[in-house]
C-alpha cells in the first residue's frame, strides 16, 4: 500500500497509495510516470508503443496529479488521453479492451481523504504482480523527464463506460420494471459521474454531491460508514439499498429489512442468482478470506472451486487464464463470466436490480432461501494492533501451525491454508484466517461460523494463538 519512503514505490495489493503531501507528491508521480514511460520502453523496444488511458477520482487534487503524470508521459513520446471527468476505476480497465494499451488512474479506493494513489491496468484488469513490479525497478532508478509540452488528448469517458454497462445490464429496461424502490449510496465517490445509468423515479440517490472529505468518514461500504443508506432503505420500504466505494469498483449491500449483508452474504446471493440463468461449467474462485455458503453452492453445483491470495488481481489472473463463472473478494469485489475479469460497483448494482425483476423477491426472501439450503454464515473481521510488524507471512503461518491442536471449538481441523497467512478450516466448514499485515504492526483476522456467539469465540481463540506463538 503506500511506502514511507519518498524514493521507494511499492504496488501493494491493488495500487501505490500514500498520504497526501507526504508520500505522496508531485515528485512522486513525476517519478512513476518517468518509471512506466522507461518501462514502456524497455518492453515494447521492437513493436508500437502502446497508448495510455489516464483517469482520476473525485479526492483533492487528483485532476492536478493526473495531469502532471500524463505530461510526463507525453514528453517521453508517449500518445496519451486525459479523462476529462473524474472516472470510475473499472472504467479505466474497460479501456485497456478498447485500444489502450495502459491504463493508470488516480485514486486511493477506499481510504481516507488524505490519501491518495495510483493504479495500474492492462487486459481488463489491474495489471499482474509481475507487471507491477518491473515498473517499480524502473520507479526506483527513473529521473523524470521535463514536460516538453507535447500534446495529451482530453476525452469524456464516461459514454463508453455507460454503453459497457448498459451492453451487459441495460437499465433503460430493467429500472421501470423493479418491484419497489432501491437507493444507491455514492459515498461521495466517483460513482455519482455515471448516475445518469440510474436515473428513475424508483431509485433513491444517496452522497451524489462532489466533496473530497467524503463527508467526514472513508469511502469505504462497511457497515460502519452506511448508516445513512440504512436508514433510507427503512424510511422508504426499499427493496434494498447498494453502496460504492470511492472509485467504485467495490459494492455493498443492505437488505429490504435495512440489514448489512457481509459479502460472504453477499456473494452467494449473486452465485446462486447466477448459476440459475445459464448452463455454468467454470471454476468458482474466491479470495482465502471468504466464507464456506459460495464454496457449498459450489460443491452442490458440482463446479471446481479454488482460493486465492487476498487481492482481486489473483482472481483476474485466473479469469483470463481459465475458464472461470464467478470470483470474489471479502472487501466486496464481484466479477463474474461474460464481463471484465474486473470488480465493478455500478455492475453489481444493476446486477442485483435485474435480480430484483426477475425473481421478484426481496433480499431477505432470496438470501432465507439461502440459509436454508446452504446454512448459516455470521462473518466478522476484526484487527489487532501489534507490538511490532510481522515481515514474513509464511513463517508466521507455518510457526502456529505447527502449534495447533487436534480439535477447535469441539471441532476437527480438517485444512490448514498458507497461501497468505494462515487459515483454519474445521469438519463443519467453519474458519478462520490470521493475515498479518506484512507492512505495519497489524493482524487482520476473520472468521465465519454458523453465529456471532461462535464467530467471536474464534476470533478471541486465534488471537491467542498469535499471542503465544
């Protein structure tokens, strides 16, 4: 995530992120630039260079950043195409399939105003580790080019973002049919630019207004932060109400009895809704940190069923290399066969609006269906704050493992899983999973049982099992 030292950039799970004014600076983003026009370069040294897509979000300044890194771009003769709107991360990524070779685009996702950041995308998605890390040896060594003045093309990007959208769901169809009302929380972010998609009279407009401090709190959906589109969803007797992050790639969702449903609520609903509109032979990828109702659907569907490392760009990787139906991440990224092998906000709204049509049910009536045939889930997540940081995730996993009793909570350990901390899954599926944060003194934990009791209960197990390791 972001790096403390000025001359040091690091692409963590998805994008550079620093403090504004501090690590992250004009001279940064100079250097960045310099470091992906070197890249560039290097990589396409015998063939046409690729052009590059540039976009930003709604934080302070980012228009300025965003100029300053196409600038350097275009004097290292780049073609370069300035969004002229702040933008939607994924539609950056749609671009990369529309004839730009690069996309990059100024934004710190979800955190707070005093963030911000830079992403990197290619193919449709963020672009892979590998990728990233080759332009960040050339960050290191890049001494930036002066701006030469050479032209950088502005284009509103929003209408081919809007026709994407609409190719896949078309709103223009689907919003006067809704069965009730639904509200969508912009949390302040980039996903109010494209809300003409869902202008109707049956959909409820939430913190569409532009304002960089996003009201005071981060724009991230987590229940914490949507009291307000709670409440909303309560006072009109909505169907449900959804919420976007910052850059809208990531979604939330509040059922018609004004309830938060967790992803690991979440996604099943949209698995389930899926794999009864067509035929579905992929695989079901899921990040380590989600739950066990998408891999028993899964299991139920006799579909293949894989894990991957926290970061959507894993779950990318697999939908372009594989055949894949759907992947998903805990903090709420969605993408599913026949899109972008990319999270999307605005998609996942419109998804869960023509879900509404079809089967038309409300939330709660869908996910009890859920519940049961599939069980249970109470998910929680929950961070501990440590002395010192862990550098090596491996050994930290591999060293509690080796600790662990037979049984849990009156349970079997039936797995152990340490692609990326250490996770512990029991005979009945529950689990849960120890990720230290690898760049600061933090352990992030979550788990999921069949109750809030017995999820807490394995929170408060694994963080002894941290203490005494």
């Amino acid at each position: 995530m972001s790096s403390h030292q000025a001359n040091h950039i690091s692409f963590g799970t998805d994008g550079f992120r620093g403090i504004i004014a501090r690590d992250f600076t004009y001279d940064v983003v100079r250097k960045t630039a310099q470091g992906m026009a070197d890249y560039i370069a290097y990589k396409y040294m015998r063939t046409e260079k690729p052009s590059v897509a540039v976009g930003y979000d709604r934080r302070f300044m980012s228009d300025l950043f965003a100029k300053t890194l196409a600038d350097v771009l275009a004097a290292n003769g780049l073609e370069v195409t300035l969004s002229a709107t702040p933008l939607p991360t994924p539609a950056i990524s749609l671009l990369t399939t529309k004839g730009y070779g690069l996309g990059v685009i100024i934004t710190a996702s979800h955190n707070r105003h005093y963030y911000n950041g830079i992403k990197v995308k290619q193919n449709g998605r963020s672009a892979p580790p590998s990728v990233t890390a080759e332009i960040e040896n050339y960050v290191a060594k890049a001494v930036p080019m002066k701006p030469s003045g050479a032209p950088v093309a502005v284009k509103d990007f929003r209408p081919a973002y809007a026709e994407y959208l609409n190719s896949k769901v078309p709103s223009a169809k689907v919003l006067p049919k809704l069965p009730g009302t639904v509200v969508i929380d912009f949390m302040h972010g980039v996903g109010a630019e494209t809300a003409a998609i869902f202008n109707a009279k049956n959909v409820i407009r939430l913190r569409e207004r532009h304002d960089p401090l996003f009201g005071g709190m981060a724009p991230e959906p987590v229940e914490k932060n949507l009291q307000e589109l709670v409440a909303a969803v309560k006072k009109h007797k909505a169907l449900f109400g959804v919420a976007l992050d910052g850059d809208a790639d990531r979604f939330a969702l509040v059922s018609d009895k004004g309830q938060y449903m967790t992803p690991c609520q979440t996604a099943p609903l949209l698995l389930e809704y899926l794999l009864s509109k067509g035929n579905y032979k992929g695989k079901v990828v899921q990040a380590v940190s989600m739950g066990y109702l998408t891999k028993r659907i899964t299991r139920a569907a006799g579909l293949p069923f894989d894990e991957v490392p926290v970061g959507f760009k894993y779950i990318a990787e697999k939908m372009l290399s594989e055949d894949v139906t759907f992947g998903v991440e805990e903090s709420g990224g969605y993408a599913w066969k026949g899109n972008l092998p990319e999270r999307d906000g605005a998609l996942t709204a419109l998804f869960f609006m023509e879900m509404a049509v079809k089967t038309g049910k409300p939330i709660s009536a869908l996910y009890a269906e859920i519940e049961k045939k599939h069980g249970k889930s109470c998910f929680v997540r929950r961070d501990f704050d440590l002395d010192k940081a862990i550098p090596n995730k491996h050994s930290f996993a591999v060293k509690i493992k080796k600790k662990l009793p037979k049984i849990l909570l009156g349970h079997k350990i039936t797995e152990t899983n340490t692609i990326d901390g250490l996770k512990i899954i029991l005979d009945n599926d529950w689990w849960v999973l120890m990720r230290p944060s690898g760049t600061e003194p933090l352990l992030r934990t979550y788990a999921e049982t069949d109750s809030q009791e017995n999820t807490k209960k394995f929170l408060d197990l694994a963080f002894k099992l941290v203490e005494h390791k």
